[in-house]
C-alpha cells in the first residue's frame, strides 16, 4: 500500500487562511477609519475653541483698547513643568488664558488631546494676537498651510495672522 505525499494544503486549510485574511482586512480598514473620525472630530474641536477664544479676545479688545496678557509673552494650554493638561481652566491659579477673559468665556477651552505638542497657544503684540493649534488629520494640512499665517505646519488665526508668530 502506497502512502500518498501531504506536502500541499487541503481546500480546509485554504478557506480558513482566507477567511482570517479577509477578517484582519475588514479590522484594519475599520480601524484606520475610525482613527480618522477622531481626528476630524477633534480637529473640528480645535477650530471652533480657537473661534470662541478670537471672539472674546476681540470683545476684549472693543471694550479696553487693549488686549489681555503682557505682550510678546506666549500663553500655552498646559500650565504645570510636568505637562500635565489644565484641569480646572477657569481658577485664576490653573488659567491658561489671562485672567481678564474670565468675563469673556465660560470656560478657557483646551485642546482635546493637550499633551507632545497638541496644545493652544496666544500671544499678542498689544493690538494684534494670535492663537495656534495643530491639526492633526493628515487632510488638514492644506488648511495649516493656506490660513494666511508664518507657521505652514499650524492652524492660526487672530488679527496678528502673518505678521506675529510663536
């Protein structure tokens, strides 16, 4: 009696390859999506927290002629040497914005990752500022790059866009 070679796979073995190909495919496009919604979601964050910051740095600015903070000096959303975020950002110890816009926003809005360089940053000149983020979908860059500012790898906006810079 013959014993037959069994050096190939049976169609079993091939289906199940398969199958599991198929199942890490479906994961891993799931998955890259699903980073992708995030990152748009907190870039849409970022967007609109620097919208709101602008808006009451300009009332600011209507009401006293001047804008709040000492020029020249740059304000960042993590406050401690540790970099650990803001948790409490409207107490005039843990505020990350100048006290003086306290009247001005509910709360001093942070960046929704603020940590390894995804933070929000002012500064001023006396009469123009500027507020920057980074924005983290790769789809965003043309926005980075096209917003008027110095940086082409920041979002900035403010009236100090593409004069002031960090």
């Amino acid at each position: 009696m013959r014993i037959k070679d069994q050096s190939g796979m049976t169609m079993y073995e091939i289906l199940v390859i398969i199958g599991l190909l198929g199942i890490f495919s479906v994961y891993s496009v799931w998955h890259v999506t699903n980073v992708a919604h995030r990152q748009r979601a907190k870039d849409l964050v970022r967007v609109s927290d620097l919208s709101l910051i602008s808006e009451a740095l300009e009332e600011y600015y209507a009401d006293y002629q001047i804008l709040p903070g000492t020029a020249g000096q740059v304000f960042q959303s993590i406050l401690t040497t540790e970099g650990q975020p803001c948790v409490d950002c409207l107490s005039l110890e843990n505020g990350w914005l100048p006290n003086q816009l306290t009247n001005y926003l509910e709360k001093f809005p942070v960046d929704p990752d603020n940590q390894d360089g995804l933070i929000y940053r002012y500064t001023h000149n006396g009469s123009s500022y500027l507020l920057d983020c980074v924005l983290e979908l790769p789809a965003n860059v043309e926005k980075m790059s096209n917003d008027g500012g110095l940086s082409s790898d920041h979002y900035e906006l403010g009236s100090g866009v593409g004069v002031l810079s960090f």
